[in-house]
C-alpha cells in the first residue's frame, strides 16, 4: 500500500452492535480531514443503507472476482458474507492527502498489520456488556432473531482480540467514547508533526 503522505489510518474494530459505525460517523462529521473507507460487501442492505456510502454491495460473483484480481488490501467472511477494503477507494482517500477511517474487524486489522509502512492506529471498542449489547441490537431492529444470535456468539471470539490493538475503549456512553478517540486521534497527529 502506498502512503506519500503522512495520512493516518484509524482503525476502529468492535463486536458488531457497539456503536462503531455511529462513532466512525462522528469522527468524520466533526473532521473533514477523515474520510470512511467504503467497504465491498456481499450483505444484503438494510433498509437504510445506500450503495457506495455505506457499502459497496455486489453479488458473491462479482466479490470473488475482485479477489482474483487482487483488488482488496484486506477481506473478511463475517457471518456467511465477505466484507473488504478495496485498494481504489483507499488509494482515492490517499491521493487526497486525507486519513482514513477503517471500520472493519479483527481479521482485517491482521492483514493491515502487515503493511508496516502504514500510519496505523488500532482502536477496539467494547460494549459495556454482552446484555447491554443484546440490548442494542435488539433495539437497532436491522437484524432478524437468527443474524442477532450469530452475532452474540461472535461476542466471545471478537473480544479476545481486542488485545491485539494499541487503544481499548468502553462504549457506555458515545459522546465520552468519542471524546477519547479525539484524544488518541489527536496524539498521534502530535506525534507525527
Ligand atoms: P455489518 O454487516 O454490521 O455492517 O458489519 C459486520 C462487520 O463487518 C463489522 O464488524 C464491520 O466492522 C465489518 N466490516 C465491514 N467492512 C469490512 C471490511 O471491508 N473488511 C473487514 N475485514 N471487515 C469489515
């Protein structure tokens, strides 16, 4: 991966339902220096979901042939669908001298790891709890009963690699949660002046 510039690449990872998209959001909204790498996915949209914001949705078909053409940095199979980074949307963020924003799990974070050149920041962001998560994704009602179990049984696994990032935060309350990220965000800023 090429990175002229001194861009920094926030990765946020989190058991899904932690609030990680809403906080990738923020740290977007309140810099317009970040921008979200848009992910490739196989998942059906919710229904307020739009193609090429929030994902880019595509067929099985058209996934796996990106793979043949070595498109992606990092991919992932998440609960039967695969998710990946394409290197032209990241490469576009890059080109505009911008951070990037990854929200993405721990298996892509692995694969990111290993391009040493990058500016990387791995933040995991945990629920209070696995019933408060429960909670929320029950009240997000985007998922079926069936998507919400598989969910809460990826809980387990999700948080035993959280001790692979540099920055563990508890999300019990978004705007604290937020706060922090600055904070780490703005460090490393510091650091790379
Ligand atoms: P969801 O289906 O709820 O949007 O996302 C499920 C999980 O896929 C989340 O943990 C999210 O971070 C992860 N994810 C989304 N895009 C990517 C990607 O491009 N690569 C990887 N490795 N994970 C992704």
């Amino acid at each position: 991966m090429s990175n002229q510039s001194k861009s920094l690449m926030v990765v946020l990872s989190s058991p899904s339902g932690a609030g990680k998209t809403t906080l990738s959001k923020k740290i977007q909204q309140s810099d317009n220096s970040f921008k979200i790498s848009v992910s490739h996915t196989t998942r059906k949209p919710r229904a307020n979901e739009v193609d090429g914001v929030d994902y880019y949705f595509v067929s099985e078909k058209k996934f796996k042939s990106l793979l043949d053409e070595n498109a992606f940095y990092e991919h992932s199979k998440i609960f039967e669908n695969y998710y990946g980074t394409s290197k032209s949307s990241v490469n576009e963020i890059l080109k505009n001298n911008c951070n990037v924003l990854f929200d993405i799990d721990w298996k892509g974070a692995q694969q990111l790891r290993k391009f040493k050149e990058l500016n990387l920041v791995t933040i995991f962001i945990l629920p209070p709890s696995k019933e408060e998560l429960k909670k929320r994704l029950i009240a997000r009602s985007q998922d079926g009963e069936e998507s919400i179990q598989r969910r809460l049984l990826a809980y387990s696994e999700d948080i035993q690699h959280s001790k692979e990032y540099e920055h563990v935060l508890v999300n019990d309350d978004i705007e604290s949660c937020f706060k922090e990220i600055k904070k780490i965000i703005l460090n490393n800023q510091k650091s790379e002046q």
